[in-house]
C-alpha cells in the first residue's frame, strides 16, 4: 500500500510536532511505502533539518507556511490578475465562502462552504497559485460586503480594514495548500490512502486528493486542531472581528475536514467529544491511544514498591513548566502536605515552556516557593537539604526520566488544561501511584487506578497526596493496577496494530481505481496487483499511471515544492 503521510509542522522536521508518533508508525508498518508531504511553521524549523528517515519512505515534498513569494503577494489574482474569467470565477468562490464565514452557522452553510473551497481549489489547479489572489484588495472588498450583509454575526458588523487585511492573510495562510503542485497523478494522485497527522491546514491537501483523484482520507488528531485554534487566539494581539472570523473559519474547516474523511481517529475520548461537537459523524470515530516507549520504564516497573523505602514522602511532579500546569496550586497544596507529613518532599522536573511567559512563570513558581518554605529556601540540587527542588532531566539527581520515576513516592498532575497526560502514563509504565486533577482525558487514562481530584483545588490535592502517601500498601496496590493498564492500552505495539488494520479496512472498504496506461496511451491488462500486499516490490505494473499527463500550469515559486527520491531523502537531514 502507498500511504500519502501529511503533516503541519512536524514529521520529518527534528522539532516537528508528534514527530516520535509518526516516526514510530512509519517504521512500524514497513510493509507500506510512505511518502511525506509536510507543510513547515518557520525558516528555524526547516535550517534544523529532518530525522533518520527509514527505508520505506519514498519520496518527502515539503512547502513553507511561514513565508511567501513577493511577487505572489503584489499579484492581485490568479496568475498576476491576467484574465477577466480567471479573475470573476475567483471573485464569484472567494465571495461564497467570505459569505460563510460571516455567517458563521456551520450546519446552514456547511455545503456552501464546502462548494466554494473546492472551486477554489479547481481555480488553482487551472490557472496557478492563489496566494497574490487571497490577499488582494478584491478579497478584502468580498470580506467587507460579507460583513455588513443581512444575517453576518454580530462581531463582524463592526469589522475595520485593519481587521479584515488580518483576517485575510490569516486565512490565506490556511489556505495555502490550495496553490500546491500535489495533486497530480505523480503525486497524491497516485497514492492509495491519505492520512492526515492533524486537522487544518495538513488535512487540506488530503482534501483536495478525495476530490480531485477520489483518494480515501484518515485524519488523526491527538489533539484537536480547532481546540488550539481557540487557545491559542486569546493569547494574541488580534482584535475580536478578526477572531470572530477566524473562529468561524477553522470552524467551518474542520467540520468539512470530518465530513470528507473516510475515518477519523481521535486520541482519546476527549477529543472525540469535541470531534462529534464540531460535526463528525460517530461512525467514521475511532478512538486509537497513542503508542509510548515502555521499555525503558520496565526494570523499574517490574520491580514496583520494592524499595518504596527509599524515598516514601517524596511526591515528583514532571512536565513542561507553563501556567497551563498550575504549580502554583501544588506549591500551595504541598504546604498543607507538610504540615501533616513533615518528612515529604516536592520534586518539580521540567523545563520551562517556550517563550518569555514561561520562564517568567518559573521564576515566580521559584519566588512562591522560597515564600512559603523560607526556613527551607528550595534549591536545584541538595534535595536532602530542602522540601522543594526545581531540576531538569540530565542534572546530577536527575540523569533520565526513569530515575526520577524511581524515586518518587506518589507522581502528581495538576494541570487545569491538559490534553493527553503524557506523564501520568510514564508513571503508570513504572507502577507509581497518581494523584491527578480531572481534566482532559486524565479521568480515561488513570480508570480507576489513580485518585482524581478537581483542578484549582490546593485542599482536595493536598488530601488525596496525603491519604497516598500514609498508605503505602494501597500505593502498591493502585501502581501495579496502574502498570497493567497501561501496558494494555498506551503502548506503540498497539497503535500500530490498530493503524494497519484501519489501513486495510479503508483501502478494502474505498479502493482508489486508476486506468494504467503505457507510453502510447493504451490500457495495460493487470497493471495492478490484487488488495493483497507483501513485503518487497514483487509486482510492478509495466506502464505508469498517467504517463504522459498535461504538465500543470505554473505556481508562484514559494509553492514550487521540494522533492526527495530515495536516493537523497537523508539530505539535509540531523544526525
């Protein structure tokens, strides 16, 4: 099977998102042939190159989502703004789907949107990139008539130029994709299965695959697109016409996203819930965890409570340090620990997130700290010497993830945003007893083999730590629980085995019939092998599919993508 792998921001880029997941998956089903199709957040990103890329990959295109041609963006329509058709099918597509987004009711204008996405996406097919078009002042105007028509949403009415030319660009960013050279029959024409790491802009070129060469889609979301779409809006300096439109955008997006796919596989039941919200159908849902490296948490697994002894009082919490995590709740639920436990200690591995607002927010969890332990100011070593210590992973106490696993008592999460709880699942692969706040899809990970407290709850955090901490027969007990869940649902065997058998079931249920043809443009009996593949290129048809097509016309050079055969698919690559 040839699978189209799509990607935003991640695989195969080093500091891509998901990046271990997909690495895993690739490799896992070696049976299959990948080729990549990545679309890039940032110039940083892609100087940093791409992972080890094993065998089975064939070919890797990339395209930028951080920058743009010149002369594309001083285009003012399809192809420069030559031609009087070109430029009224664009008007006519772009107004509909302005007119949509205005409106903002996903079921009235779900298939209206729907129309004017794929009609912009045929325009780009015949007569170039799109990208001078989108942020051309006949775009804005589209924009500025859908706001103020009879039915828009409230927020857009008041909508000034400067939040419509953000809007657009915004939006056309989304949309590049639909200005990409992927489609053809050399391309994701000739795959048999799409497979879309994420929602937005990395499902679009699956889209566009379904309808141009009727290529089946599976869109994989461990974390909701949309969902960051909304977080990540109210920490932006953007007004809120500007949001509202965009809001209404990716909603709109996503809702067509899950309408086409043929399946839709959600992380975790969280995720589906806000799938089912946004319009997927239940019977496209899958729900399929997602695959963790166990091995290296085995000796310590295996071994449980032996040596609980060590280090009874000692509560770790590991993670990424950022507001979202809430350590300020924990710094002060940890003052009522101690004073019920004198002995217990607060490990907080981690390092800050990205950005200055993160290590700002270590810095006061620090300040916080010293604050409410003064006569026991915490360090980042010496943890004999102090009740809280602040360490990364690498550092004299903490040489790897495991060790500081093996040397926690009881692991919290208190966390009052949280998508899937990586770390309570490490803790679970080492038999720890958990004490997690219920958010995100905590309460399906832990089932039953953890205590689960509300988030924002310094009281009941404190209780549940302390109730753990003065039993360790029921610590022992919920660790070896905790352990054989674990080990049953979160490992990347069972990911993988649940993705080769989606593979089969889509490509079994939606095969993709193309017409071989040789060099002459005759038909080639039996090019293709039956729905019944084997390890090694045992069949190869005589007469490539679409031999012979009309080249493409051409695409602003940003769009121009890059193309790695075998041979060279580890250029460039970190080592």
């Amino acid at each position: 099977m040839r699978v189209g792998l799509l990607t935003e921001g991640g695989y195969p880029y080093v500091s891509g998102e998901a990046r271990l997941w997909c690495d895993r998956l690739v490799r896992g089903l070696g049976q299959h042939e990948f080729d990549i199709y990545a679309l890039s957040r940032s110039e940083r990103q892609e100087a940093q190159g791409w992972v080890e890329l094993p065998p089975q990959v064939g070919s890797v295109r990339t395209a930028p989502l951080w920058t743009v041609d010149d002369d594309a963006l001083s285009a003012a329509g399809p192809r420069g703004g030559r031609g009087r058709r070109a430029r009224r099918r664009f008007e006519e597509h772009f107004g509909e789907l302005a007119d949509t987004v205005c409106r903002g009711d996903r079921d009235a204008v779900a298939d209206r949107f729907g129309n004017a996405l794929y009609g912009l996406a045929e325009l780009a097919r015949d007569e170039g990139g799109l990208v001078g078009a989108l942020r051309s002042e006949s775009a804005v105007r589209a924009l500025e008539r859908a706001c103020h028509a009879p039915g828009a949403l409230r927020t857009a009415h008041t909508a000034r130029v400067a939040d419509l030319l953000a809007a657009a660009g915004l939006m056309e960013r989304a949309l590049r994709p639909l200005s990409l050279d992927w489609y053809g029959p050399d391309a994701l024409g000739a795959v048999d299965l799409c497979h879309a790491t994420s929602g937005g802009p990395a499902a679009l070129p699956g889209l566009l695959a379904k309808h141009f060469a009727g290529v089946p889609l599976l869109v994989t979301e461990y974390g909701v697109q949309l969902r960051a779409h909304y977080l990540a809006a109210g920490d932006t300096d953007l007004s809120a016409p500007t949001r509202a439109l965009l809001a209404s955008f990716h909603g709109l997006l996503a809702a067509e996203v899950y309408r086409a796919a043929t399946v839709v596989t959600p992380g975790n039941t969280h995720a589906r819930r806000w799938q089912e919200r946004c319009g997927a159908d239940r019977a496209k849902l899958r729900t399929v965890h997602p695959g963790m490296e166990a091995d290296r948490f085995t000796e310590i697994g295996e071994r449980g409570y032996d040596d609980f002894a060590a280090a009874p009082d000692t509560l770790l919490w590991v993670g990424r340090v950022e507001p979202a995590k809430d350590l300020i709740s924990l710094l002060h639920a940890f003052g009522q620990i101690r004073a019920r436990v004198p002995g217990a200690r607060l490990r907080i591995v981690g390092a800050p997130g990205e950005g200055p607002d993160a290590r700002a927010y270590l810095a006061h969890c620090r300040a916080l700290a010293a604050q409410l332990f003064p006569d026991e100011a915490p360090g980042a070593h010496a943890i004999g010497d102090n009740p809280v210590s602040f360490e990364e992973i690498g550092g004299p106490e903490v040489p790897g993830l495991a060790d500081a696993y093996a040397s926690a008592g009881v692991v919290v999460l208190s966390s009052v945003v949280e998508g899937f709880p990586i770390s309570l699942v490490e803790a679970m692969f080492c038999g720890r007893a958990t004490v997690s706040t219920d958010v995100g899809a905590v309460v399906e990970v832990i089932g039953g083999t953890g205590l689960v407290v509300p988030p924002r709850n310094p009281r009941a955090l404190a209780e549940a730590c302390v109730a753990l901490l003065r039993d360790p027969e029921r610590c022992a007990r919920l660790g070896a629980a905790a352990r054989a869940r674990a080990l049953e649902l979160f490992t990347v065997e069972q990911n993988i085995a649940a993705f080769r058998s989606i593979y089969l079931e889509i490509v079994s249920h939606c095969p993709v019939r193309r017409d071989a043809v040789d060099e002459a443009g005759e038909p080639v009996p039996f090019a293709h092998p039956a729905e019944a593949y084997v390890p090694g290129r045992w069949a190869v048809a005589t007469g490539a599919a679409g031999a012979g097509a009309e080249v493409p016309p051409a695409v602003p050079s940003w769009a121009v993508t890059q193309e790695v055969p075998v041979g060279d698919r580890l250029k460039g690559a970190a080592v």
